[in-house]
C-alpha cells in the first residue's frame, strides 16, 4: 500500500466546540482522510516565523495526530458531505461574512469558519474537489 500523502492545508480555521465556543485549528487534506489539527496558543505563537503549511508538509501523519490532545482524523469512508460557504451561507462567488467549511461525517458535524489568514473558500473547495470528488457540494 503506499504511503499517505498530504494533497494540501487549510490554515487559520475556527472550530465551532459548542455555543459561542471556538477553536484554532488547520484541516490536514490528505489522499485517505481529512485530520483536524487543533492549535494552542503557544503553537500559534511559535508558528508566528513560519506557515502552518510549511510545518505540517515537514511532518508524518502519525506526528500530525498525535501533536495535540483532541486532533481527530475523519476516513473518507466516513466523510458524507463537505461543503464550502462564502459569507453568511451565500453562494461561494457572493461574500456576506466570514467563509465555512461544513463536514458531515458518520461520527457526526463539524462547522469551520475561515480566519483572515486561511486560503480562500474557493481555494479550499477546488483542493477539497480535488481530494474527495464528487462528496464536495
């Protein structure tokens, strides 16, 4: 079997935790799965030299999960839907506020907002396209 690979990264995500609760994370895109990497602030401030896309290319998969209590891997097996929003829930050519990426999965949903330094959203729906096919909306 060959080695997983990263296809790219989606930096400077917000993870909804729970009412008004958020979470720094990047989203790990690789050929088998999407990984979750939830950042702490002493990540954040030592990633303050260098991109979040630089780090986790130099790193294993097995590393990536294991950084941080609470990173979760999602198989595609398991991923039912992902779906990139731009602004308030818009079409992804019409801004309203801050971009989504929404993932419904068989362990259940999961609601990203996109900081100001991520990719764009459609940056991230032609990498997630590119990964996951036709489960992209």
């Amino acid at each position: 079997m060959d080695a997983e690979t990263i296809v790219g990264i989606i930096p400077d995500l917000k993870h909804k935790e729970g009412f008004l609760k958020y979470e720094a994370c990047s989203v790990i895109v690789t050929d088998r799965r999407l990984i979750v990497a939830r950042m702490t602030k002493q990540m954040r401030k030592a990633l303050a030299d260098t991109s979040p896309e630089e780090k986790y290319r130099g790193m294993a998969i097995e590393d990536i999960l294991s950084e941080t209590e609470g990173n979760l891997a999602i198989d595609a097996s398991g991923i039912k839907r992902l779906r990139v929003e731009r602004g308030a829930g818009g079409d992804i050519d019409t801004s309203g506020g801050p971009d989504r990426l929404i993932i419904k999965s068989t362990t259940g949903k999961h609601v990203f907002t996109f900081g100001t330094k991520s990719i764009s959203a459609k940056e991230a729906r032609a990498l997630l396209k590119e990964a996951f096919g036709e489960v992209v909306k």
